[in-house]
C-alpha cells in the first residue's frame, strides 16, 4: 500500500466530476462543491460494499441534521464509482441529503492522497476510507484509517467527525421501524415520529426482513416494533408512552 497523506492546512485538488443528472452528464467542480462553504467529504473503498452500505453512509444520513445545526452546507460521499453506481446506490440507502461524488478516474483520491491498489480483491484502483471537513476549499481535519490490511473503520464514521465538530452537539436518536406493508398500527407509529420530528429507518416484513427473524428478535411476530439506540421499545402504545414521557 502506498503512504497515506494526511493533506490538513492544503487545498482539495481542483478536479471536475462527471455526474449524471436527470439523464444528462453535468460536469462538477471542486469549486463548484467547496467554494465558499463547509462541506464534509467520506471516501471509501466502494459502492454496495457491505461496511459502506451498512454503517459509513447510513449514519452520515441520519446524522445530516445535526451536522447542518452546526454549520455544515453540504455532506459529500466520494467513491471511485461512475456516476450511473453513485446514483443507484444513493437511491438505494435513501440519502438524497448527501451528494454522491462519482471518482471514476481516481483522479480527486489520487489528488488527496488516498487512491491505493485493490487489485487483490479485483478492485483495481481505489480510495481509501478516510473523511475530512474541509473549509472553503481547505482541508481543516482528516481522519484516516490506519494504513493496515483489510477495510479498517474506526475513525471516519459520522459520530467522530459530530464530536470533532461539536463535541457537545445532541446526537439523534437511532430509530428503526419493522413494518409491513397495510398495518394501520405501523402507519399511527411512524406518523407519531414524524409529528415528533425523529427520523428514522424502516424495514418491511418481506422485503427485508421475515417473520421468523422478528421473532427470533423480539420473541412476537405482531408488528410494528421500534427500536431506539438498541432497544426494543415496542409496539405503537410502547412508543406513543415513550414520546410522552421522553
């Protein structure tokens, strides 16, 4: 693996990225993105890789609120993807608050510092996971992951970045929702989280999740059932206690 740079106090390489939007190629700049504002920029290895999908763009998602009550004007995933993967998978994870940046070339990683070789596992080339805030086109932090094998993350995740931000900033609560599709208690449940203004994820009985795995879970099939932070709260009167006496 090559050396990683940590490139805090310089500018971001002044590249132009090639989106697709609404069936068109629209060229972005660096200037475009940067210029101007306070923007968080992850990268990582790839699009639809499991940690990537899993935990780095789904908590960036969920913490966009809090990350624009301090300051932030934009947050910005980049991945050396083109630009038709990038906006697949940004509709998949439902994160139409973070830009998807397509990398195609390489050429903005290897501007940063961070394009490595992933031949082994028929990558080819490709950035490393890290992530920056960067001011008006300057780098102010970085946090890379250690220069080690594998796919480490531990220090490019959404919290540490909130707490290098505002390390007393309220963090969102973690809320899940196992549905399915016509429960007219799943629907009074998630309508009592939107009044509140919580966000938070939902799953469908069917499509991702199945019966057998909610009760191997929570020991019931009946549904809706939330879970805050980790916790089983229940079903919609567990939540609409909860809310009161939140």
């Amino acid at each position: 693996m090559s050396t990683l740079e940590n490139k805090e106090g310089q500018a971001v390489p002044q590249v132009t990225f090639h989106t697709r939007q609404e069936n068109d190629w629209v060229d972005v700049t660096t200037d475009d993105i940067f210029k101007d504002k306070t923007v968080i920029v992850f990268s990582l290895p790839g699009a639809f890789t499991p940690t990537c999908s899993s935990a780095h763009v789904p908590r960036y998602n969920q913490l966009i609120p809090a990350f624009e009550a301090n300051g932030v004007d934009e947050v910005v995933c980049v991945s050396v993807n083109d630009a038709f993967v990038m906006n697949e998978w940004q509709f998949d994870q439902d994160a139409e608050d973070i830009t998807f940046l397509p990398d195609g070339n390489g050429e903005f990683s290897e501007g940063m510092g961070m394009l490595v070789d992933k031949s082994a596992i028929g990558f080819g080339k490709r950035s490393w996971r890290y992530s920056m805030l960067v001011k008006n086109g300057v780098v102010e932090k970085m946090f890379i992951e250690a220069d080690v094998d594998g796919d480490p993350f531990s220090v490019s995740d959404a919290d540490t970045m909130l707490n290098y931000i505002a390390k007393d900033a309220a963090i969102p609560a973690s809320i899940t929702v196992m549905s399915r599709d016509g429960c007219g208690f799943c629907a009074s449940a998630k309508d009592m989280l939107d009044e509140a203004g919580l966000e938070f994820e939902e799953l469908v009985m069917g499509t991702d999740y199945t019966d057998r795995s909610l009760r191997a879970m929570v020991g019931s099939t009946s549904v809706p059932q939330v879970f805050i932070d980790g916790k089983c709260i229940g079903g919609s009167e567990e939540l609409k206690s909860y809310l009161t006496n939140a």
